[in-house]
C-alpha cells in the first residue's frame, strides 16, 4: 500500500466521526498531500458534510465543493493522518 492510499484510508476512518481540529493544524507543506487531503474533503461536502468556516464579509466565498475544500485545508481545519512509513517503503523495496 502506498502512502495516498493510507491516507485515503484514514479520512475515510475520519468521515464516519467528524474531528475538527481545536487549533489549526500546520500548514502542509507537500502539494501532493494537500491535494489527497483537498479531494477527499471535497467527496465529503458533496456528500453533505458541513461547511467548518464562516463566509467573511467582504469576501466572495466559494461554492465549488473542491474550493471549498482546498479552503479549508488552507486554513487547517481538516484533520488528517499520514502514518509511518514502513521499512521497506522507506529503503525502496517491497517486504
């Protein structure tokens, strides 16, 4: 198993109950995770999920599930996992 797929795996263990952050979490500093996290969050307001911020007064606010979702990883309330990295993922080898 990957480590896209692990982490697929864990914010689908997260859709089932909901865990916002209580302070935001650091920004990500991979794009390729901060896509995964964006995407799966995005499946997850399509699917009904609430919204986790306020529109800003002012401020158009967007309406695209995918924005709203990259929004919200932006801001760090989107709770995510990477686990680990196995032995052999790490050395470039399958176990």
């Amino acid at each position: 198993m990957d480590e896209t797929s692990e982490v697929i795996e864990s914010i689908d263990a997260v859709a089932v109950e909901p865990e916002i952050p209580s302070e935001p979490l650091p920004p990500i500093q991979s794009r390729f995770l901060f896509v995964d996290v964006a995407a799966l969050r995005a499946k997850q307001l399509r699917k009904g999920a609430r919204v986790r911020f306020e529109r800003e007064p002012g401020l158009p606010a967007p309406n695209k599930a995918e924005r709203v979702a990259m929004e919200e990883v932006r801001r760090g309330l989107v709770f995510y996992n990477v686990p680990p990295l196995r032995k052999g993922i790490a050395a470039g080898t399958d176990e």
